[in-house]
C-alpha cells in the first residue's frame, strides 16, 4: 500500500483556465487521476481494523488526502463537482473514527480538510 500510495498516485495541477474547460484533455485526465486517488484512498482505509490504525491513517490522511486530494479539492471552483468530490472523500472514512472524538472536533489528519468544508 506504500508503495502505490508513494509512487503510484499523480494529479497533475494545471492552471484553472485550463480545466475550466471540462471537455479539454488537461481537465479530464487531472479528473481520472482525482478520481483513480479517491478509490485507492478507499482501498487503503478498509485496511482499517486490520493493518495498524496509526499505519491507515499516516498512508490514506496524511499522504493520499493531504498531499493528493486537497489539493485538487482547493483548486476545484466551488460548487457541484466539488461537493460530489469531498462527498466521497468523506463516504471513504471510517466511521469509528468519530465516535470517541468531542463535537465540533475532528482528527489532526483531518483540519485542512475540515477548514475547507467550512469553507
């Protein structure tokens, strides 16, 4: 799972006026990639229970979600697609997670992420 996450993943960043336009090739092989990340994020979370806790969240938060995803969830114009894409970010995690953690608090892994969705 390392090894994908550290050497198989790649979104390509390209200028907004580029993949403003949704039938260019930039915009939908960065949306590929996206979308192709998204799915190894949720393979590496279901690992969850079984390979180390700490292990699951270091590969699939800190690496795949904060390296990876937010990025192009930063870069991606408020509305639709946006909210499509941080709705299955969020349906990959783990729900026991969040069942210990005080209200109006989240995991450290997870502040950037959250500061967007506030946004």
């Amino acid at each position: 799972m390392k090894k994908s996450v550290e050497e198989d993943v790649f979104i390509p960043l390209y200028p907004k006026s580029t993949v403003e336009d949704k039938s260019s090739l930039c915009s939908k092989f960065q949306e590929r990639r996206f979308w192709s990340a998204v799915k190894l994020l949720s393979n590496v979370l279901l690992w969850d229970g079984i390979v180390q806790e700490d292990t699951v969240r270091d590969l699939g938060l800190s690496k795949l979600l904060n390296r990876y995803l937010l990025l192009n969830l930063l870069n991606t114009p408020p509305g639709p697609d946006n909210i499509e894409k941080c709705n299955k970010v969020v349906a990959c995690l783990p729900e026991r997670w969040f069942q210990d953690l005080e209200s109006g608090s989240t995991l450290p892994e997870l502040l950037n992420f959250c500061q967007h969705l506030l946004q």
